[in-house]
C-alpha cells in the first residue's frame, strides 16, 4: 500500500497569532508554576500576536508560561475563575513599563515584561525661508570687511588669498584651489583647498556669535565669528528663528551653529540648539 501524500499549501491563519498556534500545535494552555494553576487558552486571544502578548497570576503576581502539554498530568489545578483581577504587582509593573516607554502618554500601553521597541524614525529638517547672502562674488568681499583664507584639510593649514583681479569676477563657492605644500614625506599635498572666511575686525565680546557653513557647493566653505547685528550681515538681516540664507554658490540652505557670548580669547564660545532666547532678542 502506497501512503497518501500531503501538499503543503499556504498557512490560512495569521502569522504569530494565538488561533495559528491552536490549530497547528492543538490546545495550549497557561502555567503558574508557584501556585501550580493554569487555564486554557481560549478564543479571544486568537487575534492576539504571540509574540508580544505575556501573562501574569492574578495571586502572586509572577509570570504565566504558555505550555502545550495539560499540565493536569503534572498535578497541577484548573481556575475556575471566569474573569480573575490583576495582581497589584503586576498592575505596577505595567504602569512603570509604560511610564518608561512612553512619558507623555501617546503610545499603545505596553505589554508585561516587554517593553516598546523604540523605532528610531528619520526627523525632517526644519524648513526656512530663503533669504539672499550680501555677497555673490569674491570681489565683493574685500568692501564688505570679510577676509579669505584657503583651508587644506590634509595640510590642516589656512593659507590667507588676496582677491585679484582674475578671482574677483567669479562666482563664490565656484572656484576649486589646489594645495601646493609640500608632505612629510617629499610629495605634493594636492588637496582640493575650503573656502574660509572671516572678519577683518575684532568680533564684540557682548553679543553671541554665529558660524556658517555649506558642503554642497563644488568647492564647500564655511565663515567663524559672523555676528549678524554687525555689517555686513545687518544688510541683508534674517529672522534667526523662521529664516536662514541661501548659499550664492549652490542656491542651497546654508547650514548655521549659534554660539553663545565668545571666550576671552575671542575665539569660540558654547554651542546652542537655536538662537539664544532673551528679553530682546538679538538677532
């Protein structure tokens, strides 16, 4: 006699769930090993994902096991409870567990000794009104009290540029300087240069400072110590808190970092989230 063969076909129940887990594996029943109870398995979890879905003893309080064997072979008692309360304990621990996973009271409740993964989800950048730089060529820099230096990022060397009349007529941020210092090792660096600028003076030592910078143009620069109350910057104002300007050379948002009040030295100070927030606004 030959034996019938079964094809397999696919699975009619949800995946993970209580009612594939009945029909597949028979009657499932849940355990409390200290008090040595258990009640089956019934319908109404059957929508429920085994997965995320735990059980506690409304006597003790400790966590219920879901088993496949009848645990009446191992001694222990049915509850004929219809509809048994909580364990204080276990209310507790879900109340902790949601206030860890949710402090402000927007997520599902989370489950008994699972708490909610936290997704990480991509947050947009906030959009700014556009609003044109004071300078779109490198021949307006000099009048506007802004000096340039050539960065090398493998030299780490700022090398100051004066502004002929070769550079001056072109656009900003559209012109590529080749390092020509020579390596440790006897070669020529030939790094492709960063456009830096800065203030020809001193920046004022009472009000804070920005810094600016865009790595999308062809050749990516950025600017230290700008404080936009002081010229050039006060030409073209900005509302630091709905604007931000357009890079002259990509068209771009230009990326800016407030700072707070500059060290002694002129030279840096704290980093804030946002323009610092006083009883008159500065910028």
């Amino acid at each position: 006699m030959k034996e019938r063969a079964f094809l397999a076909g696919p699975n009619p129940y949800p995946v993970h769930s209580f009612l594939e887990l009945r029909k597949v594996m028979g009657r499932a029943y849940v355990v409390c090993r200290p008090c040595r109870r258990f009640v089956p398995l019934g319908r109404w979890l059957d929508a429920r994902d085994t997965r995320k879905s735990t059980f506690s003893c409304s006597v003790c309080g400790g966590d219920g096991d879901v088993v496949l064997e009848d645990p009446a072979k191992e001694g222990l008692q049915h509850d004929p409870r219809p509809n048994p309360i909580r364990h204080q304990m276990a209310a507790l621990r879900l109340r902790a567990l949601r206030a860890l996973n949710d402090p402000v009271g927007h997520k599902a409740a989370a489950r008994e000794t699972l708490p909610q993964r936290n997704k990480p989800y991509l947050e947009r950048m906030p959009r700014f009104r556009l609003k044109p730089m004071p300078f779109r060529t490198f021949g307006e820099l000099p009048a506007l009290g802004l000096a340039l230096s050539i960065y090398c990022p493998a030299c780490y060397t700022a090398v100051p540029r004066e502004i002929d009349g070769r550079l001056a007529p072109h656009r900003w941020g559209h012109v590529r300087f080749t390092c020509s210092q020579t390596r440790y090792n006897g070669y020529l660096c030939g790094s492709w240069g960063h456009l830096h600028l800065d203030p020809v003076e001193p920046i004022s030592a009472d009000e804070p400072f920005v810094s600016m910078e865009c790595g999308r143009c062809p050749t990516p620069w950025f600017a230290e110590r700008i404080q936009l109350g002081r010229p050039p910057w006060s030409l073209a104002p900005i509302d630091a808190g709905k604007e931000r300007y357009r890079c002259p050379g990509c068209g771009g948002q230009v990326r800016m970092t407030f700072h707070g009040r500059p060290s002694k030295g002129g030279r840096s100070g704290g980093h804030c989230l946002g323009p610092e927030q006083t009883a008159e606004p500065r910028f």
